[in-house]
C-alpha cells in the first residue's frame, strides 16, 4: 500500500486480487445479495485510491480496509435502508470454496438456521460476528476499526455470541 500512496497504481490491483474475496465475504454476510456486494468491494477500492493519501503505513493495512469497508457498509445502507435479500446459504459456492459437505441436509438446516438467526442480530452485532468469526480478525484489529479497546471487542463479540446462541435456539425450537 505505500508503493500505491507514492504513486505506483499498478499495485492496487495486487491488493484487489488478494483482498476481494475476504471482502466480499464480509458484504455477502451482512447484505446477502452477491451482486451489490460485488459493487461495494469495488467501493472499498475506490476509496482506498481516492484516500490513499492518508494511510500511513504505521497500522495494519487490512485493518484500514475494513475500516473502510464498514464505512462504504454504513454508506450504503443510509441510502439503501430495504434493500433485495438472497439466502446466505450459498455464498462459497459464489467465492468458489464449494464444501461437498454442503449438501447434506442437516448441514443444510443448520445453515438455513444459522442464516436466520444472523439476519435477526442488530446491525452491529451481525459485523462484529462477521469480522471475528468468518473474516478470522484479532480483537486488536477489530478495536482498531471500531475505534475501541481489545477488551471492549471482547465483550462485544462474548454478547453477540450469546444473542445469536439464543436465537437460534429460539429458531430451531420453532422447526
């Protein structure tokens, strides 16, 4: 990224290819439609071009990503509040990670479940699971893009855990 600040653009597109996949699993997870989450990666790195001025190179730069990320996130759902929603169920298949695993009915359910019980999770919870868990972030690096202590995400991602261990159970008593 500091080639790319100092004016050699051609590494960007190394940062996309490496990049695009983890983010567009975190856009995937939190809008479950594959088309705009190929829109808002594409966001992502128009604002790292557009603000390449102001990385540093003193931090983690995919931690500056994600902060990005969840920033052009929030954007767009200010000016999209309802928007179309797919089923999460099949967003490797999208990333091209396909698990034969995957087709097994229960396997099935309980992504159908887990799905569910995600979508009912408060917009914050739902990316602070998505940023802990499926993105594999340290706590550190997850403080540091919500702009609060590790003992604080700590604390976030315990409760989250718990509402989404309660929902689903609550879903899976109504099956």
């Amino acid at each position: 990224m500091l080639r790319v600040k100092d004016g050699d653009l051609d590494r960007l597109g190394l940062l996309f290819e490496r990049y695009k996949r983890p983010l567009y699993g975190f856009f995937y997870g939190m809008n479950k439609d594959g088309e705009q989450s190929e829109d808002l990666v594409q966001n992502v790195f128009f604002r790292i071009l557009k603000y390449r001025h102001v990385f540093r190179g003193d931090g983690d730069f995919r931690t500056w990503m994600f902060h990005i990320a969840r920033n052009v996130n929030n954007d767009h759902y200010r000016k999209n509040k309802f928007g179309k929603v797919e089923s999460v169920e099949n967003w490797q298949d999208r990333l091209g990670m396909h698990d034969s695993h995957t087709t097994d009915l229960q396997q099935h359910e309980e992504l159908q479940l887990l799905s569910q019980a995600m979508d009912r999770l408060p917009q914050d919870r739902k990316e602070i699971l998505l940023l802990s868990k499926f993105q594999e972030m340290k706590y550190k690096e997850i403080g540091e893009i919500l702009g609060c202590s590790e003992g604080t995400v700590k604390v976030k991602v315990f409760r989250a855990l718990q509402e989404l261990k309660a929902v689903y159970k609550q879903l899976e008593k109504q099956v």
